[in-house]
C-alpha cells in the first residue's frame, strides 16, 4: 500500500465515528509511526487499524494539543505521503 494510500484508508475510516468531534488533550511525541498510533488509540479511546508493512519506517512529527480526535490524526499523518 502507497503511502498516501495508508493516509486516506486511516482518515476515511476515522471520520466515521461521532465521536471525532470531541476535544481531548494529545501529547504524542515525533518519532516512529507505529508508536504514534499506538500513542493515538490510548489518548483518543478510538482504535486505528493498519497492516505493520504500511507504517514500517514511516515517521511522524507528533502532534501535541487540544483538539478532535480527527484533527488529532490527520496532523500525526501529516507529512507522511
């Protein structure tokens, strides 16, 4: 899977949920992105599937704040293809 296509098949699936619209705190640090997701589905409470291969080696440069859980992930996959 192409990257960009790992970031369309996270965020379409995502966005399906009514719970995207509520704020929470993230503090999910740069860095490895299988790490990050995993990050994410603690502080979001919203789990995230994706094959290993397609985030293997793939980096993040973290997000960090007060947002939707939506906004959340799409700046984690920001920067990634």
């Amino acid at each position: 899977m192409r990257r960009n296509g790992l970031k369309s098949l996270i965020l379409a699936s995502a966005f399906g949920f009514p719970a995207m619209a509520l704020a929470s705190s993230f503090d999910i640090p740069p860095g490895d992105m299988d790490h990050a997701l995993r990050s994410y589905t603690e502080q979001s409470g919203l789990q995230v599937f994706v094959r290993d291969d397609a985030v293997r080696g793939v980096s993040t440069k973290g997000v960090k704040g007060d947002l939707s859980p939506g906004e959340a992930l799409s700046r984690l996959l920001s920067g990634t293809g």
